[in-house]
C-alpha cells in the first residue's frame, strides 16, 4: 500500500472537513499533505520531526477560498511558499511565533499551532522536552511538572514504550521523556504519561496509610479519639487533593470524607478495608480479587506469618515499583511499631508533596488549546 489516509467525516457547513485529513506514503521521498477546513499544508521531504495542532473552526463564518501552503523543516530554517511566494522563519521561539501567525492570517477560522519541534541538525541542541516545545500554554506545564517537588521520587519508575518496530522497551519515566524527543512522542502522550505514574504513587501512599490505619485500629479500638487520628486525616486529606489535582481523580474523596466523621471503629475499619481494595485494584488491574484476598487483620496475625488485611504477595506487587522508599510490605504486630512507620511515611508525604497543590497541572479531559 502507498499511502495512509487518517481523516474524520464531520462536515462543516460549507462542505469542508472540520478534522485534519492526514495523506502521506511509506516513502521518504514523497510529500505529506494534510487537508483541513479550507487549508491544505504540504510538507516536503525532511528528518525534522515536528508536532503540529491544525483544526478549522467552523463557528466562524468567514467564507474564502482554498489556501495551499508548502512547508520544508530545511537543516537551518523553516521555508513557507504560497503561490511561488517564500517565507523563511527561524527555529527559536521568535521563528516559531511568526510561522503559527503566518498560517493563521491566511483565514480566520483556521487554528495552528506548533507544539515540539526536534531538529537534529541544529548544533549545540539541547536535548531535552524543555527545549523543544514550543507552545506557549504546553511548555510551561512541562515545566512545572518536571520542577513538581514529586518528580524526583517517580522519575526512576518504569514504564513501557514501544519502538517504531511495535517492540516494548522498559525504560525510567525520565529516560522516556528523553526518547520522545526522537521516538515522537507527542507533548500530550508525555504529560499524560507522567501524571498517571504521580497518580499511581498517590494511590499507593494511600493505601500504606489505609493499611496501617486498619492494623492500628484493629489493636486499638480508641484510635479514633487520638490527636494521632486527627494526623491521620490530614494526610489522608492531602493525597486525596493531589489526586484531585493530578488527574481529576476523585475515587477515594468519598471513603476520607467517611472516615473524617469519626464512626466507631468497626465502620472506620469497615471503611479502611473498602479503600485498600479499590487502591489495590487500581494499581494491580490485571488480578481478580475476591474477598478472601482481604483478610481480616485479627484472625491472620501469627508469630510465624505476616500477613495482615492484604495478601504479602499482593502487597509486594503493588508496591514493587515504590522507589525511593523504605520497604513497608513488612508490616510489623505491634502498635508501637505501627504508629513509627505511619510517622515515617507522613513524614514522606510531606517531603514529596510540598508543592503539588500549588503546581499547575493539565490531563487530557482537561486540556485545551
């Protein structure tokens, strides 16, 4: 097969296409064109990589021609020719500036924005996300996820990438970010990419807590009434707004909500257990869990096992991928010992999310150009 064709049908009401209509070949001597709305873009052979947002509004009733524009990423520039007319615009900010309100100035309706642009052959380029995003409301949310206090402690977790041959690799959040670059990746794939792993490690600070909480309670039934309790909540109450900030993410809001009223013990433990088994589902989708995975804490206790309201094995899974943390899969009997560690890990938390309520983050439900 020659070429690919990706388009969508929504029709505007003068006929043309609302959505980008993508046509390109197998072939690297061949153009690329891209049809959308009135616009036709036309990219010539190049090994610049560059992510471009094109659509047509079509709330704007401004009717005019076609307009047919060639586009060649050159090693030092960027060529425009419309009608044998050239225009040549820079790869800086200034450059990039200039390109997008060249493109849009042809009609009113059309949108186009660049978001990355990588290009190899630029000497002294720095390679990083940073340097080659270009969108003015993208490349500061880029930033303040990468200077988020949260970064340095998911930035050695592993995730999945698949290569241009569909191959899997295993890489660190930070090296995925750095293979983008030059694997294209889009800006939204990476920003999604890392906000699902902070969210990840919210739900497993948030099931520590739950854990401990639940063993603690179970040996002290007045738990509740202790200023240690009320600490408790705190914690619970900032996981739950990073969550929230993060990714929308509101699942567990309802279960702290709960456990803020102070019930007596057996309905905060009932509650405890419930939140530890939608934690442990989300972070391990792929087992089915039935009820006898959650043990009641009181009759699984012995001096030679260790297991406790989650399975170990369980346990270890889902916070295999924990880095930068003492290990708490060993949960210990006594309260003493208990209490220490949820010290240890408030005192985690605060370290980790010092300013993730103040950091502004996007998602894809909420992303807007």
């Amino acid at each position: 097969m020659d070429e690919v064709i990706i388009k969508n049908d929504s029709i505007s009401r003068l006929g043309y296409s609302n959505d980008a209509q993508l046509k390109m070949t197998q072939h690297s001597t061949r153009k690329v064109s891209v049809k959308c709305g009135i616009l036709k873009l036309v990219f010539e052979p190049t090994d610049i990589y560059a992510e471009i947002y094109v659509n047509y509004d079509d709330n704007v009733y401004y009717y005019s021609k076609s307009k047919k524009v060639n586009i060649n990423f050159r090693k030092n520039d960027i060529v425009v020719t419309k009608k044998k007319v050239e225009c040549n615009f820079s790869y800086d900010e200034d450059g990039i500036n200039g390109l997008e309100l060249y493109i849009r100035s042809l009609h009113k309706k059309i949108i186009f924005h660049v978001f990355k642009i990588y290009n190899s052959n630029l000497e002294g380029i720095s390679l990083s996300v940073k340097s080659t995003v270009y969108n003015k409301k993208l490349r500061p949310l880029i930033e303040n996820v990468l200077n988020s206090s949260l970064w340095n402690y998911v930035k050695d977790d592993l995730v999945e990438l698949k290569n241009s041959n569909e191959n899997v690799c295993i890489m660190t959040l930070e090296n995925f970010i750095n293979n983008s670059i030059m694997d294209k990746i889009t800006v939204e794939e990476i920003l999604h990419k890392i906000i699902t792993v902070m969210n990840n490690r919210t739900t497993r600070y948030v099931l520590l807590l739950a854990i401990y909480a639940y063993e603690v309670l179970t040996i002290d039934y007045y738990f509740i009434s202790n200023p240690f309790w009320d600490e408790l909540m705190k914690y619970f109450t900032t996981l739950n707004e990073a969550k929230i900030k993060l990714a929308m993410d509101i699942i567990i809001k309802n279960s702290i909500e709960q456990l803020k009223m102070k019930n007596n013990y057996r309905i905060e433990n009932f509650i405890l257990k419930d939140l530890i088994k939608v934690c442990t589902i989300i972070l391990y989708p792929s087992k089915q869990f039935y009820e006898h995975n959650f043990k009641e804490a009181r009759n699984s206790k012995s001096e030679n096992s260790n297991t406790h309201i989650l399975e170990e094995n369980v346990l270890n899974y889902v916070l295999e991928d924990f880095h930068n943390i003492p290990k708490f899969n060993v949960i210990p009997d006594t309260l003493d010992e208990l209490k220490e560690k949820l010290k240890k890990i408030f005192e985690l938390i605060d370290i980790e999310y010092t300013n993730i309520l103040e950091t502004d983050f996007v998602t894809l439900n909420n992303f807007i150009i």
